[in-house]
C-alpha cells in the first residue's frame, strides 16, 4: 500500500470536494480547475491533469464542452471459457492436465473441471506421449462455446477429434529436414543410407 506524505495527502484532500467529476467507464473528467487551493498547492493545472489539454477525435467518448480528461481506465477483456493446459508435477518431471478456465483467470490458477491429462514425456516401450481425455465432457463444453488453446487443438488434431493443426504439419516438416541432414552428414555422396538399403532387400 503506498502511503502519501502528510503535505501532499493534506494537499489531496482539500483538492478533491472541488472538483466536480464525471465518472465513465472510459475516462473521469473535471470542471473545476482554477479554483485557490489547487492554485496554491501545484502551482499550475498541468500537475492534476495527466490527459490532454483538449479533446481529440480519437477519444471513444468526447467529453462535453467545459470538461477535460483527467485519467483513463482500461477496457477489461470480456470472460470467455477456454480448454488450456496447466502445468503439474516437479521440475524434472512435469505433466499437464487439460482443464477448463477463464480466460480472465491467471495461468497457475486451476480452472472449473479437469477434463483430462498429457504427459509430454514418450515412454520407454512404445515411444509414445499418453494422453487421457473426457471425450463427453469435452463435447459438453465446445458446445459451451470454450475455445480450446493452440496446443490442446494440436493434441486434438493428433488425437482425430479436430482437423490437423498447421503447426503439426511443420513440426512434421522440420524432423523430415533435419532426418535428411543427419543423413546426408552421415552417410556422404555415393554410400547409400540405410533407408535405400532397406529397400533393396525388400522383394
């Protein structure tokens, strides 16, 4: 909490019941300017009015005629559900659960239900990532309107429940380049690889 020092809170105290305000959701506006006590206390009325000296055309809402924008408050981002992931375990082994949130709400923050887990890690007999999911539940709430994330879309189009996100399709096409690379780095000009030997056993 920052405390004002006694002169200036002094100072603020007679300045306020001067000035008549005007309070909107955009701007708070004041008539009042050349009265004695902000005279004495600033000096000038630049100190009490951080706005512009006079209104512009790019203001949502002109003030009216004889008042002058003091401060602006900005617009609040409007509440939305979506289908995030939200990071669990410890540092070496970390796991994500889907869940369903605000996206008013903060990122560590669980949301309304959990509707199911990823672990990003492939395991030692398959080489695969194992995804749990509430499919019902997760139809529930897109019928909702709940966006899912740009990773949870990409996990839903790996899974066959969206269509193919564009970023797994670059993924895609950046393991093909750098398989080539590793390849050609590998196995220089006139030796054949062992994809192309592989082929040449097949009948």
């Amino acid at each position: 909490m920052m405390l004002w020092p006694p002169v200036i809170w002094s100072a603020r105290c007679q300045l306020l019941p001067s000035l008549s305000r005007f309070t909107s959701r955009f701007y708070q506006t004041g008539a009042e300017y050349h009265t004695d006590s902000s005279k004495s206390m600033f000096g000038s009325q630049e100190h009490i009015e951080p706005g512009p000296s006079k209104p512009s055309t790019w203001w949502m809402h002109l003030p009216r005629s004889g008042r002058k924008v003091l401060r602006m408050y900005p617009v609040r981002a409007r509440h939305r559900w979506r289908i995030v992931l939200v990071r669990e375990g410890c540092r070496n082994r970390i796991f994500f659960t889907i869940q369903v949130k605000s996206n008013l709400a903060e990122c560590k923050t669980h949301g309304v239900e959990q509707l199911g887990s990823w672990d990003p890690y492939p395991n030692r007999d398959y080489g695969e990532q194992l995804i749990g999911l509430n499919v019902d539940r997760l139809i529930h709430w897109l019928g909702k309107g709940a966006e899912p994330s740009m990773k949870v879309a990409e996990l839903l189009g790996l899974m066959g429940l969206y269509p193919i996100h564009p970023r797994s399709y670059l993924a895609a096409h950046r393991t093909r380049v750098a398989i080539e690379k590793r390849q050609v780095k590998t196995f220089p000009a006139g030796q054949p690889s062992e994809s192309s030997k592989e082929s040449d056993m097949m009948p």
